[in-house]
C-alpha cells in the first residue's frame, strides 16, 4: 500500500505540471453553458412549459454541462496509456517494478482526477453557478452523488484497461479507443438523457456498464427524482459494485491470456 500511495504521489507531482491544461475546461465551460441555456430557454419557453423529460430549466441546461463535470471524475487514459507503452517497450520494464501494471495504470489514473478536481471540477463549479446557480443541489445530494462516483470511477477504469490489454495482440488500438469512448458516452447517457429512449432502448441500456458510469451520476447530481433517495443510492451503488468485481475478474482472466502472447515493439 505504501508503494502505491507514493506511485500517486509522483504521479500527482507529473501530472500537476500539466495544470494549464485542466484550467482552460475552467474557461470553456461557462461558455458552453450559456450556450445551452440561450437554446433551452428557447425550448422551453416555445413548448410553454417548465418540464420537459422531468427535468426542470436548470436541470436540463446542468445535464449537458455534467458530462463535463462527470469526465473529472472518471476519465482516464489508460488504453492510450497501454498501446504507447505497448508500441515504444516500455511496457516490458513496468513488469519489472514491484507494481503489476494495473496498480501502476490505477496510481496514474487517480493522480490524473485529483488534480482534474481541483483544476478543473472545482473552479468550473464556482464560476459556472454565478451564471446559473444550481439551486438542486443539497447537502444530501452531493453525498449521494459522491457516493456513486467513486465505483462509476472504478467501473471506466476496469473497461479501460481491459480495452487496454487487447493493445498486446493489435500493438495498435487508437480507432478502438476513440469509437469504444463515444460509444460508451452515449450509451451511458452523457450525451442524451436516457429518458427520450423507449423503454426497449433503456431495458437493453440498463445491461451495459456505462450507465452506471455517466447516467447515474449525473442524475444524483442533479438531485431529480427518484434520485434524491437514498435507497435507489444504495441499490444503484450495490449494482455498480457488482460490475467493479464482474470487471476486474474480466481484468484478471484476459491479462493470463494475453500476457502470454506479448512481445515488446520497440524498446
């Protein structure tokens, strides 16, 4: 455990050196929301009415910006991460440390969201809620939305880095990552609510990981009902628990498989 905190602990120091880039998405976001809400206000003032979907006007301009807000959170590179060291060898020396190579790839991981929180997740909430303050928000609700947050961090890490291991066999895995992301986006709900897919749609949804990714959290987020309970909390965060261990035995089984097919490229 002690070698891993320090593995976050340098990692932090690396990344923080990058610190510009995380503070430009403070710039750009308050753009994007009041972009979103010149257009839902227009929305909703033409349909005459305060709803739509369940979602109230803040709700709804909120819900386009929390993809935003949810990336901070959970988003990794660890399948760029893989195929890099993969194509350029350095790969065969992280098996050399005392780390495997998923702890190693977690440490960077958390590093990357610590300072994308205090970057990026941090200011963009000052700055964003002068322009339109999210009155939802609770004291409750962003426990709530704390709570399912860290597993929904841990479920795109797993799913990550099991499209990560499949770089040993294709060296090369950069068009699988962009297309496995968007897809993963909008399946999960981060690009459109889920409530304007049929039921069908959302039952076949609901069997996929990344709705407990991107659209759970960002419901309990957004305090809206029925996710200003704690039961449906505790039911959501049981499931995502469910697809952490599912995932990391997935982890597990394809890292015997592969590793005994890998060669370094370069190196």
């Amino acid at each position: 455990m002690k070698v891993f905190k320090e593995i976050i602990r340098i990692m932090f120091k690396l990344l923080f050196q990058y610190k510009w880039t995380f503070a430009i998405t403070a710039v750009t976001q308050p753009i994007a929301l009041y972009i979103f809400m010149s257009l839902f206000k227009s929305i909703y003032e033409f349909n005459h009415t305060d709803f739509i979907k369940g979602y109230a006007f803040e709700q709804m301009v909120w819900y386009f910006i929390s993809f935003l807000i949810i990336n901070a959170f959970v988003w990794n590179s660890v399948t760029n991460s893989m195929s890099r060291k993969i194509l350029s060898g350095e790969l065969s020396s992280d098996l050399l440390k005392p780390l495997s190579v998923f702890k190693l790839e977690l440490g960077a991981s958390i590093s990357s969201r610590l300072i994308a929180i205090l970057m990026d997740f941090l200011p963009t909430m000052v700055i964003c809620s002068f322009i339109l303050f999210p009155g939802f928000i609770t004291f409750s609700s962003a426990l709530r939305f704390l709570s399912v947050i860290i597993p929904a961090f841990l479920i795109n890490y797993l799913c990550a880095f099991l499209l990560g291991l499949l770089a040993m066999p294709l060296k090369d895995n950069s068009s699988i990552t962009t297309i496995s992301q968007l897809f993963g986006a909008f399946v999960g709900g981060a690009f459109i609510p889920l409530e304007f897919f049929s039921k069908e749609v959302n039952f076949i949804l609901g069997l996929l990981p990344y709705k407990y990714i991107f659209y759970w959290p960002i419901q309990f987020f957004l305090n809206k009902p029925p996710a200003d309970e704690w039961g449906l909390c505790l039911n959501i965060v049981i499931i995502q628990l469910i697809w952490v261990i599912a995932l990391y035995c997935a982890c597990r089984l394809l890292w015997k498989v592969v590793i005994k097919k890998y060669c370094a490229v370069g190196g």
